[in-house]
C-alpha cells in the first residue's frame, strides 16, 4: 500500500514514518504542504498518490487555541475538510487523529466511541467539528482519538518531568485529571495495523491502563532512578487558559474488535525511557 502522512515532522508523526516499514511511506511536514490552503492539500495527494492518507497534521498548542480560534479551526478543522476532499477526489481513505478533548471530562468510566461530543477547549471543539464534517464527508473515514501522547522526537511530559528533575528537588504535580498516556510508538503501530485492517469509523487507541498526571510523573522519576519528590496538587493552582478534561480515559473496546490491543502505559514508559538513554548518549 501506499501511505501519505500529513504532520510526518510532529511527534506521532516522526514515529509513524519510522515504524511503519511494512507499505511505501510518504511523509510530508507543513513545508511540504500547508493543509490549509486546499491546492496545497490537492497537489500533495495528487502528487503522493496514496491509497491511505494518515491525517496527523494538526495545531496542537491546546492553550493557544484559546486566544488563536480561528487558526485552530483553519488548521484542525477546515485544513482536515481539504485534505478530505482531495482524499476523496483521488479515492484514497483516510484516517484522521482527533483527541480525548473532544469529551468534557466530566465521566468516571471510560469513553466509548458513541459517547457525546462536549467540548471544553477551542481545541477539542475544532477536533469534534472536524470529525462531524469528516464523517459527512467521507463516511468510511476512520477516525483515532488518542490521549496524553509521548515520545522521543518531541516535547512530552515525560521529557518535561525529567529535564525539571535534574533541577529541582521537588515538583508539583496535578492529581485530579486523570487519562491515559500513549506512546508515539505503540500508536504509531496501532494505526499502521488498522489501516491494513481496512478500519472506518471511531475508534479509541491509547495505552492499556489509566492514571493521574501526579502517578505519571511520579513512576517517570521513580523508573529513571532519580530521586525528585513529586507532591499532589490540584488544578486550580495550575490555572491554564483551555480546560483540561478531568477524565477522558478512552474505552479499549473499539480497538478490541479490529484485534488490536496495545501495551500497558507503565510497560511503554519503560520503554520511551530505555529510547530516550540510547537517543541521548
Ligand atoms: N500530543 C497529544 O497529547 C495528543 C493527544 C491527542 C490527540 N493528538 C493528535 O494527534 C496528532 C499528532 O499530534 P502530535 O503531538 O504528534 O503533533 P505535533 O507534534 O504538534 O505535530 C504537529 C504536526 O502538524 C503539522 N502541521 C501544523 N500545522 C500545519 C499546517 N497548517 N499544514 C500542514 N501541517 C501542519 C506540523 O508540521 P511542521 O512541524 O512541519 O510545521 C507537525 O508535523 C494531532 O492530530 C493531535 O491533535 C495529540
């Protein structure tokens, strides 16, 4: 098969061109085509002539949304809409990665698929419209949420925690929201798999497991060995421009039916930490 991938330089991107050996890869940065103007968009299909489009372009500055709405919505919702259309003019399918923000966070049980979109952010708003109007658009359209995304190649929480520890003696950490963190490489991996399994729809792909940003930064210092305490707080002392949800685990059971299953969050943090020491030295 052949694969175009929008947003190739972005963190989930750089790991899906690496890990995906398996179809002929094309991976295009925002040089290569800006999404959002739409013969950009056309002449990057046309030119790349793909049977699968991964949509991982995106403006992913959640608190920049807040004051940049209509950039947000240029880039997450009409730029998608133009990408979609010339996917669908050159009969490729598409898979277009949207975000547990699209949820209000509200909940205490996982999320399904069918769940209903609330918004909270500018973000999660222009991800939510752009998946209405893609499913309009191309109703075979599969579309990934994904949650709390790290990596190597990008800035990360993970990569934030521990270059703040080397500095500092104590880090405070919010408790209340919890989510589950996913890593560019399992994803990446997920997604590679669900597009040879022809996937359309919904689906939810993140890391096994659930946690607090708290626990999360805690196992972080706890597994590289060092000796930073990290305390709970709350999010009202770490007040942010956009919402955050304060739970938006995603429910597993959507990925569970094309028989994909990905690795516990603690398993892929051993992981990140053991590619970060190699990447590092
Ligand atoms: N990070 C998370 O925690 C998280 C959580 C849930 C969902 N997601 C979604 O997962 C996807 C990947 O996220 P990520 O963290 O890998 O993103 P990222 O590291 O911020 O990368 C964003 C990518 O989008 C490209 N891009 C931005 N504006 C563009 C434009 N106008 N035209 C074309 N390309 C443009 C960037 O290209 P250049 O670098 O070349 O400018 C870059 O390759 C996104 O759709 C994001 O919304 C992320």
């Amino acid at each position: 098969m052949r694969i175009t991938i929008f947003g190739a330089t972005g963190l989930l991107g750089k790991h899906l061109v690496e890990k995906w050996n398996t179809d002929e890869v094309v991976g295009l940065g925002s040089k290569d085509a800006d999404i959002r103007d739409p013969q950009q968009a056309w002449n990057a299909v046309y030119r790349t002539h793909p049977d699968w489009i991964v949509l991982a372009a995106a403006y992913t500055d959640v608190d920049g949304c807040e004051s940049n709405r209509e950039l947000a919505f240029d880039v997450n919702c009409h730029g998608a809409m133009n990408v979609a259309r010339a996917a669908k003019r050159h009969g490729a399918r598409m898979l277009f990665l949207s975000s547990d923000y699209v949820f209000d966070g509200t909940g205490n049980t996982p999320y399904e698929v069918d769940h209903q979109r609330a918004p909270r952010s500018v973000y999660g708003q222009s991800k939510a419209e752009a998946e209405i109007r893609l499913s309009e658009i191309m109703p075979d359209a599969c579309i990934v949420r994904t949650s709390w995304l790290f990596g190597e190649g990008g800035r990360c929480f993970p990569d934030t925690v521990l270059k703040l520890a080397t500095s500092r003696s104590e880090i405070d950490v919010v408790d209340d929201q919890r989510g589950s963190p996913t890593y560019a490489a399992d994803l990446a991996h997920a997604i590679a798999q669900l597009c040879s399994r022809d996937a359309s729809g919904i689906v939810h792909a993140t890391n096994r497991g659930d946690c607090s940003w708290f626990e999360f930064a805690r196992e972080i210092v706890s597994r590289a060995g060092l000796t930073t305490i990290i305390k709970p707080t709350t999010s009202d002392k770490f007040v942010r421009p956009a919402e955050r949800p304060k739970y938006s685990v995603l429910s597993s059971s959507s990925l569970e039916k094309y028989a994909i299953t990905m690795p516990g969050w603690e398993d892929a943090l051993k992981r990140y930490l053991a590619a970060r020491k190699l990447t590092e030295s």
